[in-house]
C-alpha cells in the first residue's frame, strides 16, 4: 500500500491519495490537479475512485476534471442533489487492489459528511484508517452550522452520533485523516498535528469527554463566520465548477499595473507585515500568503485581480492558492515587484508599525487611541487588552462605522499578519492615523503585559 | 538583455525566449508552452510577439496557444495563406525593450521561411544575433525540396540568394542561431555544436564556398525523406493545430494493456535495442527516445499509441515528444514495464542480438545472410559493408517485398538504435531469423573492417 | 507538529525527522544527509536530537555527520559499547518543542534495540506514535539471530518481553512506525504498508497471536542469511563510520571502463534483466536497483566498483545506494552506457532468457536441465517447482560446484531480477547455457503450473 | 559540442563549462562545484582541465576542489607565484574531444590574465569562441588598476595591446563570453547582454574606438573601489582557498539569535529596503541579495555572521553567495524570520522610507537636510541632485564624520537598494533621523526633476 498526504497551505485542506496493486483513489481533491497525476504516474497506479467527504464549503474540489483526466469514479455521501458522480449507500464497500474503503454516512458538518474507513486485506480485516473529512479534526470537531442557527441543534446531535456510533466503534487503533489541519475555518481549535487515532482522539479530545446534551450545548454557542465566498463553493461543489484552466497572470509594468488598478481590479498584495507598513500601493490588501483566504472577505470571485509579491514564487502561490478558492480573474502582477513601482516615481503608501513596548507607552501615557482586536471570537475570548474593541476582520468592512475616526486606530492581531490586513482596509477607507502591532498578542503575552478575559 | 535557447529532443528543434525591460519574444515555441510561461515568470517579463521562421514540417509550433495565454502576437514570413497571425513585410522591425527585431524574408527551404535579426539598441546598431530558423543551420543548409523535385532548383536558388543577400551581409560578428541541432531530417549534416557564428559559418560551412551553380547542384541531388506525419505538421502549422491539452496516458496493467493492443493501439517500446532484444512484447516498434520520430513512418496520428517504457521518467519523455509531433491518442502505458508484463506469464518476442566480431564471422564463413542497412542515403554513401543491402528505415515496410524471405536479415544501422526499429518492423511481417548488429557501422569502422563507398 | 518519513530505498529503510516549535530530531538518519538538513531549512528548525533505535547492520547511519553538522545529541540504547554518542537509561525523557519523546529499551534484535514512544503535550499525555526500529515491523516483528544461534532463544525471548511489556502497553491507539518497510533482510514477512497502529498489529500480526512460548519457537526455526558486508556496518554503526564525503564516480569512456575492469574493479550492472540478458560486458554481475543489496554478497566493501546503468539517474541511484551500504571505491562509471561498449566494437555476453511457457515446455520435454530456484528459504517454503533445486542467491557463489555443469542451467527467482544475478554469477564462473526466466515464479503460479511445498 | 554558462549572481560571475566526445573543461568555477558534477554527470562527459582566466579578486574559485575531485589539470596563466596548478606557456593548446583550445596571455586586468580561443575542429579551423575573463566584458574592458596607480598606465598599455595583437586578431565571427556580466566591480559600464562577439566588440564597445593613448588616458582616470575582502581572495585564489565544506547555517530561535548578536555576530538582512525600513532588528545590515558583496566593505571573512531572510530560499541563497565570497562562519540565521522576531515581543529598528516626491517636497521646503548619494562615482558623474553629498557607500564607515550629524539624512541611489544600506550604516553608528528614497535616482529622473552633472 502506497499513500500520500497533500497539503494545500492557505484553507489548510489535506488531501489524500493511496493505491493497491496498481490501483489508486484520491480523497477530496484540490482543484489543480497535477500533483495527483504526477503521483499515479510515479507509482504506476491507474486512478479507479474519488471518494468527497462533503461538499466542500471553502474551497473547489478538482473531483470532476480529475475522473475526466483519468476515468475514475466519484463517489459521494446522500443528503443532497448532486449534478455529478455516484452516491453511495451507507456502508457501501470499493475495492482498490488489496484494500477495502468502507463509506461511513456521519451528517452533522454537512448532511452529506462522510467518513472512509480502510481496510487492508492484504494483513488482515483490522481498519487501518479513516477518513474523516470536516467530520473529526485532531482535538476538535467539525463546525455544525452550515445550515443556519435553527439547525445547529440537530446538526450538532447527528454530528455526536456519527462519531459515536460509527466512527468510534471502528477501534482505537484507527489511524485519522483528517480534511483539514490547523488554521482551517471549519473546525475551532484544530492541532497543529495532522494525523491521529481513535484512540488517542478518544483519550484528548475535549469533544470526546462530554455526553451528547453537553456535546450539543458547545456546538450551539460556538461562534463561527462564514466568507461570502462561501456560497460560490457551496454552488460549484453540488453542481460542478466552472472550467478550471489554471490562469496565468501576465507581468505587468508598472504603468499597465496602475491602468488597471484604476480599472478597478482589486489589489492583492502577499507581502510581510514589514514590507506593507514601509511600503505599498495604496488600496492595496495586506495578505499574507498564509492568510490569503481572508481574500473571501473583500474580493468578490467576479472582480479582477492584482497581485504584488516578493518573487515569482511568492506570485504562483498567491495565483494557485486564489485559484483553489475560485478565483479565476487574474488581471495580473506587478513585475519587478514594490521596488519597480518605486523606480518609476510613483507615490507609496505605509502603515505606522510599533512593536509591543511602543503600545504599551501609548497605553501607560493615556494617548487617545483605539486598539481594534479583529482576531476570531475564540481567541478573544483567550485573553485581550482590557481597553480593547474586537471586531472580527472578515467583519470589519461592514462595521468601519463602528471605528472612531478622530484618534489614531491601532490594530492588532495574534501576530501582525491579519492587523495588516485590517490596518490595509481602514486605509482603502480613507482612515488615517492606522498603526499596527508587530508580533501582536504573542508579543504582548510574551513581555508580560495584562490581559483580560 | 536575457536569453534562453530551449532544446526539444526528438526533432532536435531549438527554439528561443528572450527579453529586455520587461517585455520578451519567443522564437518558434514548441506545443507544450509551460516552459516559455515558466521562464516569463523567472523573468517577469510578458510575452509580445511570437516570431516564427517557418511553417515548420516536423513538429506542431505552439504559437496559438501561447498567443492565446499571455496575448502575444504572432508574426509569420510571407507566401503563405496562414489562417492566423500576422504576415510581416519584408524589413519590417519589431521592438522587444530595447532590442530591435528585424525580420528578413528568406524563402528556399519553404515560401515563407524568414531569418530574425536582432539588434541590442542599449549597446548599438550592429545586429547581434540572427535566428535563421532552417535556412541556415551549423554547418549545413535547409533542404529545398518540400515543394516537390520540379520546384527544388527554384527553391535552392532562393535560399541562395537569401543568404547572400540578405544574411550574410548582416556582418561577420553577428552569432547565428538555427532552427535546428544535429540529427534533424531539416537538414542533412548538421553539426553538433548549436551556435556559430555569420563569420564562422563563412569560413566553414561547405555550403558557403560554392557558387549559385554549385550550390544548386548540390542542393537538386541531395536525397531527403519527407515522413507521413508531415501532412499534418504543413496543415496544422497553417491553419492551427487541433486542440492541445497535454494527454494523461493512463497506468495500464497487463491485461488492460494486452486488450487496448488486441484492438488495434500501436506499441512504441522506448527502451534500449539490448532490453527490446532480450525480452519484448510481440508487435511492438523499437523507437528509442531520440529516435521516437521515426514512429511517424508507421503509426498514423489517428492512431491509438500504447507506451513501454523503462519507467515513469521515460513513459513521460515518450508522451510529451510524441505530443510534439501531434500524436494525442494515447491508449495508456504498461504500468510496471515489461517485468511486470512478464510476471503476468505473458509471452516474450526476441531479436538476436550479435556484436560485429560475430557478423563479421557470419560473412567470412559464407553464412547465407541478408545485412539490411537502413541508414540515410547521405549515410550509406559514406561507407557501407559490400554485401549490405540498402533500405531507408522509413521505406521498409512498404519495400518488404524486397528482403529475402529464405535466409537470416541482419539489420544494421549507425549503432543499433534504428536496426533494432528495423527489426520489429520485420518482426510485425512475421519474418523470422531476425538479428540486429549492437553497435552498428560505428564499431564496424572501429573494428576495422572493410567499407566500400 | 511537523513529520516526514524518509525512505531508503534498497534496503527498505525508513528514518523519521519530526519537529515541534522550531526544534527537532531525527530518528535512523541514513549516512546521505543532505535530506535532513533541507526539511530542517524548510521547516526553520534546528537538530535537537538523531534518535538510534539500534546498532544497524545492513546500513550506515549518518548520526555522527549529522551531528556534527547540527551540534545535536546522538542518544543510543544500552548494551553495547558505543564509541560516540550518549546512552539513555530506559524510560528517560527527551523534549522536542512540545514533544515528548521516552526511549524504551527493547532488545531482542539486538542488544541496545529501542522504542521511542512519542506524546504531543500539547493535545495531551497519550502517547501518539512509538517509533519501533526493528523490534516491531508491520506484520512481523525483527529477526533475533544475529547474536548467534545459541543465543537466539534468549534474544526472541526478551524480544517477546519488550514488546509485551513495554510496546503494547503504549495503547491500541498509538501510530507505529518501523524501521524498514517490506523487502528488507531484517524481518521475514513484513507487509507493504508501512505504517500501522499497535491496536492493528494486535489485531493482525501473526507474532502476537502466539505466547511467549511458541514466539521463541518461530523465531528459532526461522531461517535469515546475513550478508558479508553486515560485519563491516556492525563496525562502523559501533565506533563511527569512515569519513563520508559523497563520491563522485567520473564518466569512463570504454577504453578507461575496459582497463579499470582488467585491473579488477567488479562491474555492477542495474539495467533490466531483459537489458542483461541482452547484452552485457562480460563478468558484470547483475544487480537490478531495488535489489542493489545484494552486491553485499560478492563485493567487498575495499574493492573498486564499475557501473553500467540506463543514463544518469540510474548511475546516481547507484551510486547513492552502495554508498549507504558503505561503498566508497568507484573506479567510474561507463558513459553513454552499455550502447557506447557496442559503438566500441567491444564483445558482448548475453543470457538465454525465457518466459515460463518455455520453461514448461523445457520440462515437459524432458530435457537434461537444472532449474536453480535462488529464493530466499521462505518463499521456497511457499510454493517451488518439483524438480527445482534451492541455493539461496547469496551462498551461489560458495556452493557452485552443487550445480552441474554438464547441462543447461535455468535460474529462476520470483520476479527475474534476482535469477539475474544468479546467472551473471554463473556465467562470471565461466559456466555455458544459462538461462533466466522473466517472470520467474510470479509468471509459473499466474499460469496454473504446479507448484510443490 | 555541449555548452553551458552557469552565472553566480551577486558577483555576476559567468563560469562556462563544454564538452566534445566525453570530454569536458571548465572555465573559472565557483567555489561550491556541485553544478559541475551535476552537468558532467548529465552529459556524462570527464572533466579534463579547468581554465583560469586570471587570479579572481572578489570571488573564491573553486578549481582546487573541483580538480581534487575529478581529477582535472589546473591552467593558469604566467606572471604569479602559483601554489597549485599549471601555468602555461603563451599560445598553448588543449584538446578537449574535438576541441582545441589555445591560451592567450593578455595581462592588462592582472599580471595573469588570459583569454582562451577555442576551436571546433569538427567543423573547421576557424576560432568559434573566445573566454575572454575579465580582458573584455560586453560594451567595456577590465579594470587595470589592481596593481596600484602608478602601475595603471604600464597595465591598461598591455591590456590594449592583448586586445589589439591577440584577441581581435581572432576574427570578427568569434564569439566573446566574458568572466563577468552587467553590476560586477570589476569592470566599469558593463553590458546587460551576456555575449557578444569580436565584430559586435569593435562595432560597438567604446574602448574599441580610441587609440592607445586615448585608452590609457580613460583607464588612469576612472575611479574603481577595491573591497577589503579582495585581500583575502587574492591570496586564497593564488594559494589554495583554506578547506570549503558549504556551511550549514543553524535554525535559530529569536532568543538564541539575541545571544548570538549580542556576542559580535554580524546581522546581514536581505530582505527588501521596503521591509527593512518598516522593521528590522538593530544593528542589522541591509544588503538585499543581488548586493551581497557589498558584505565586503562591512563584515571582515574572520567575522560570524547572522542572517535575516524572508524564507528559506533566501537564507540560503545569501549563504551560498557569502560562502563564494569566503565567508565560512555562520553563527546561524532566524527561524520564521524578523515575524518570529516581532513575536517574542522583541524592539525593532525602523528606516523612515520616502518617495521621490517626499524627497522634492522637502527640498523645495528648504528644509535642513543632507541628501546622501552613495553610488560609484561613474553613476555620480551620470547626473546627480544638485544638494547631495556623494560618499561612495563602502567609504561610508571612514568617512561618517563628513555626515552632519545635526539635520536629517537622506540617503539615495540608484533604486533605494544601496541606500538601505547606507541607512543601516549610519543607524548602525547611532545616527538619527535617517531616511531611504525607494526608487532613489531612477525615480528622481523618471518623475523629470532635475539633475547637474
């Protein structure tokens, strides 16, 4: 048995694909595909099955030019009106070589939600593995509340009773893959480890030591947000997306940049904190490449797009990892990156950025400020500066009137990086007076400075 | 000013990518474009004009694709009814940054062929490459026949007057590079080094030292061969190639591949003449890699291809050469090599494998023997074994008639690469008692036996 | 937490690096550590700790080079006298960023063989994975006579002790990870999947189906080879290996090869057995890639090494892979390959090679020949043909005069590749008539022919 | 013939590397020769000499090693104490396959200095190419100051004297590939463009277009720098470089980075002059990697050193060129980069950057300030602010008290590269208020401010 797992970075998604004599399935693939040819053609495998483990909600599945690319076959959970591929039945078994998938029906993050159990018959009827999508994450579970508040109850219960009746009973010795690793918005407190067991899951997971009411009552007060990019995957991925030619975004001078920044395409920019705050294109977004997804929040998939990047390689992950969240408008990126837009003379942008100790003075000389948190609800809720405002970032644009606009705004973030892009919004509205937080809550846990709760 | 020659193995074809202050050219892209994308990105540089010297014969240009990705337009020479891109006059410059591109029109070896003239405004007027496509190449000319013998006299004289009026007086300084590298069919003695120089090229190449008389004599006696694909490459160089998305032969097991081969799909086995010889399967074609252009004598491109290779590495050598000449139809490739076609129990064809002290040792002691040489004519006239027989590989099967049924065929070559093709076309007639000589005329001079002339 | 098995491939090794809040370690490094470093640069990590699991005998380990190329800690297990390195005291911590790491003494295999069981503090205090060297493979537990057959009992005893008392007790739900994967010499059956769970391996492994009592009794009856270069890496594995610099075998041209092979160097040739079986240099013996181990059974590790291998890739991976084993002398390797010998007009051997519809009828016709099945002991045991004759490859060359010489010799193995270097055994013995058969047993059984026990 | 130019970049060295027949030569290697073998390897191809143009001032060759390993003769020319190698004898021939290879002896540049014609005698007598070191760069000449003033005139007299009676007699059609391209120090108003030829030399080179008088007279006035760490260069590359294992830089946490720095280590960031102006760690030097070497002027060969990067790619890109420069000692660089920095709540230092327009607004305020312009002085003498105060960058440390210390300083060049690191030279000696122009003198012109000359 052969097996690998796939990485793609921003929505943190795993993929996962295995063979067997020769034969080979693909777990939740992404949509550029490549990678998973180059591996068949490595191992000599012919692609037999493409088992979904939901319809994905953050980012576009490559299912269907990966079966025309190869013939094989997609397989997906009941509970919803597919336009593609086979549904299975619950408990249906598929053959790759000596292995046996089992499909697991575990409704609760999605009515379709589905885990694959593996067995290997070639060392006996013991499951090896499972598969659990945004069912079960190492340390936590999959959200419930795709379907609107009303549903979460019954979603959180039907969650509950997969993994107890059918995901649990396989065995501890059950080794978990899961669809997605830290970072991801489809689970809460993932761990940073990517794999697991039942049984260690069994013995750490908090969402493992509670009965079905308490189990329930955690899902219904959890907070979760929702990208309005959302709703394009959740179309693509029940219906098929549209056709999926990788782009191929053109150098750009930085005349041609401006015209068609002025044209209105939105401006993307993937570099450091540092970099934004000394230097930028005004109206740009701040988005780091690990935190590009938050893109979802301020760039619609319809709308153009510019990208401005360290290098060449920093601009093909920018282009592949929008193009996996949908974005297929590329107007372009800046050749020669920031430093050719300053070569021709043209006026920069920058963001006040202080570190730490610059805020805290701030704060002990009674400076009229606001410090605008935009981290997620449940890192809020782990500790913030008492005279802190929390907006969360995605929500921002919509609440700039809840920003003061006669003292100085200092965001802050975990780190920096998602202050950037705050700090980069209240630009593109014309605030003025915008700092951001170098190293941001790490920084401020680490020297010492209070926190409340 | 950058500059990139990228080689395309089979055909021997070079084409060329360079660039100045962000904007590039390509000179004859071949049909997978990822390379040239590639290095747009390396450089930052977006793509303005594809320059083609020809409606090239034996490989599909990539130009509309390319054209199609990064908005570059497409120039061609004159005397053609192209159905896309643009027809330059005679003179016409283009500017490429800093660089300026004069195209020459050059017809002989076809209407429209064109050289490129490249001055480096930055350093000054003297022109400082000249891409001659295959009007000149090292050490040799382009063939003047493709429009038929009665036209040949005609075509050479053009070529001649195209080098002597309009190349050759671009200066001693200017470096030349062609279309071509050693081994192409465009040519007949192309030299191994892949650049020269105007200068150079007067003092060396043959063709240079003789008058318009001469050279047209030369040129009207030379013996080229024009291979069955070629239809296609003139169609689909002037009018568009069919769409082109690289195929994604699929792993095959034995069995699946023994039913795709019972239905008609034409082995290509890349491996080497000593593999092909030991252990084959039955009514495969020896093509090995740098050969695989012969394939184009006996598997028409509507055909179904089915590949055996030594491994991944070779499946995709063998796909993507072949993709460059057209062929899009491929049946899939023997996962695992001939050892796992043989671990399936599966019968094995042989070819009798000798060295030239054993051939040698047949002719002495009267062996009732056919040695078949199939080399070129250029080839066979440098020196041949007396008794041999001669038949251009290419003309072999429809000249099996004349190899004697009654006695052993010893097929011969340069080294043994293009006999042990010419083997398995004897052995796809049945024919029996079929030997290749490893090592060819090459050890046979080395070992030094006889030649006539 | 970061994690990456490394494979080596041809002696089936598997070294691990995981890493934890910019600190990491290295379980079984391979003596090429290049890899090493660049995951350490990727993840910007620094070597914490190269963890043994034992003294390894079929490879160098690369723990002191790695070390000192880090500045991290080499950590062994008691029972041997270790030249560098620290020895842990069973049931000592290591920390690892937020890992925890506890090494467990487990001899068996070997006297110093260890566990290191691996917990995430930062999800919790069960253990996730146990890293189980070659105590415990998947499948199949490490074999338990390398101390000697008299003391074999007691080895498997406190093998069986190990795993009882300290393994299982881990949990069902922890991840193992072994120290080879199938094909390795250091178990008997392990299976092709390279990972399991100690809840699996209870539910499948034969080894923990039986009691104490009947585990030694396995163990004792079981028949392993150990391989003469094993002495050497027992040494070096021990007190340091020689120094380790990559070697870097120059391009020979024929001439050169043909003297260097006349002073004595031994020919290692990885082409196919059809490629052999072809045409090879005469005395080569063949040894394909995946099975390069071998050449521990002929080579001594201070003789100088020739290569013969399909193009580059092919000579590095050999070259790579002896260097593993500890060969550092190579004379060079034949550039342009066995195709360049030809064009030299050099003699060629070959072996009669054949599929087993010959074999059978070879047999049926009763025909004077000796089948020489080179096997290892338990496939033998799995199924042979009557009449065959067993000689375990690695003991061909000490038991030669047990093969006649007066008739035809047909070697045969599983698949081909290893019948291959039995017969470029024979044939160096200035033996006649030898053949192989492709397909080897794999190709009798798939064809329906008898097979005894 | 195979040919390939290998281009190190921030020293803009071109070694080149051909091969005839399974032959191979070097000309002027680089100190980490992986690249070499790698090339050998894939055209399996025996390296037979390496070529030294000259004894290299600002780079460490890496013939030594390259020989040790390949065993290749050293060529060098006469008129130094070579330690190693061989020093020919004025128009010497090498064979290398077909190749010939003539040294020319043309001291001008050093005492040593050489060109090498090669010829192809497989097509002819007439020279093809010429290696021309640094004695002739594409659009200028080497410089001839190396040996002192007053030895100027003697040199820049044999330099015009090589050119005039060795290299231009070869022939217009000989192609020129120069040991250095466009940015090196070595030669004054370089090219972009990589190759040329003796014809486009003497139609378009400057130096080409006075007499012997005039020549000189250009030479003795041109002002070159000479970095201190050219000392140790001359005599590693006269002697043998001392033993060159590429350095392994360790992961470091922000904290073991702190103690590093704290005991001496030099900060070298290569990050742009963008993110070094928002946030960078005290004391750090910003040299963005195409201007590495100016590490010379800063950081002595014997001194650790500690590097700040954007990611991996970059830590190791700047070791690399470091290490061809000699620096051997790295203390270590920062794992996750100045982000982990900023997180462990560490201060950060800041450069105020401007644009252009920043910059003529404050001048035009007749605010007290001094513009810095540290360019060469060739740049300078280009065209200049009329205000500025001109210290050529690697002068700065000596020259800081001509720096007011009383106003702003506001330091230029070309692009805000080398100014960056003026800045952190200044802000390194505790000066205040400095500012960096991004887009520098490029900008300036663009945007039609003026300038005085």
């Amino acid at each position: 048995m052969l097996f690998k797992a796939i990485k793609s970075e921003i929505v943190s998604h795993i993929s996962y694909i295995f063979s067997s004599k020769g034969e080979a399935a693909v777990v939740d693939p992404r949509r550029d595909i490549e990678i998973y040819n180059k591996v068949l053609a490595e191992w000599g495998s012919k692609l037999k099955y493409v088992f979904e483990t939901h319809r994905n909600e953050d980012y576009i599945i490559g299912s269907i030019e990966l079966s025309e690319k190869t013939g094989a076959k997609i397989i997906h959970g009941p509970g919803l009106p597919w336009k593609y591929g086979e549904t299975y039945t619950d408990k249906d078994n598929f053959k790759v070589g000596s292995l046996k998938i089992t499909a697991l029906h575990t409704p609760g993050h999605s009515p379709d939600s589905s885990c694959y159990a593996l067995t290997d018959n070639e060392t006996g009827n013991y499951t090896i593995a499972v598969f659990t999508g945004d069912t079960l994450f190492v340390g936590d579970v999959g959200r419930t509340d795709f379907l609107g508040d009303e549903n979460t109850p019954k979603m959180s219960g039907l969650l509950y009773d997969g993994l107890h009746e059918k995901v649990i009973p396989l065995g501890d010795g059950v080794i978990v893959y899961p669809g997605h690793g830290s970072g991801s918005v489809c689970g809460g407190k993932i761990a940073e480890r990517e794999f697991s067991s039942i049984g260690a899951e069994k013995a750490m997971n908090p969402m493992f030591k509670v009965n079905r009411e308490e189990f329930i009552k955690i899902k219904v007060t959890e907070k979760h947000e929702k990208s309005p990019y959302f709703k394009y995957m959740e179309k693509y991925n029940l219906e098929g997306p549209p056709s999926s030619k990788i782009p191929n975004p053109p150098a750009l001078t930085p005349k041609e940049f401006k015209v068609a920044m002025e044209k209105g395409a939105k401006i993307i920019d993937t570099r450091s904190p540092a970099s934004f705050g000394g230097a930028h294109i005004t109206s740009s977004y701040s988005l780091v490449p690990n935190r590009l997804n938050n893109a979802g929040w301020v760039v619609d998939l319809n709308e153009e797009v510019l990208i401005v990047a360290d290098d060449a390689n920093n601009v093909e992950y920018a282009k592949i990892n929008l193009y996996r969240m949908g974005y297929d408008n590329f107007a372009g990126y800046l050749s020669g990156g920031i430093e050719s837009w300053c070569k021709e003379g043209y006026p920069i942008g920058k963001v006040n950025l202080i570190d730490v100790s610059n805020l805290k003075k701030m704060l002990d000389s009674k400076e009229k400020i606001t410090v605008l948190d935009v981290r997620r609800y449940n890192e809020w809720d782990e500790g913030h500066i008492d005279v802190a405002k929390h907006i969360y970032l995605g929500r921002l644009p919509e609440r700039l009137n809840e920003v003061p606009e006669d003292k100085p705004v200092i965001t802050i973030c975990k780190t920096g990086s998602r202050s950037s892009f705050a700090s980069s919004i209240l630009l593109r509205a014309n605030r003025k007076k915008i700092y951001n937080v170098l190293g941001g809550m790490d920084a401020w846990k680490k020297s010492g400075y209070q926190l409340i709760y």
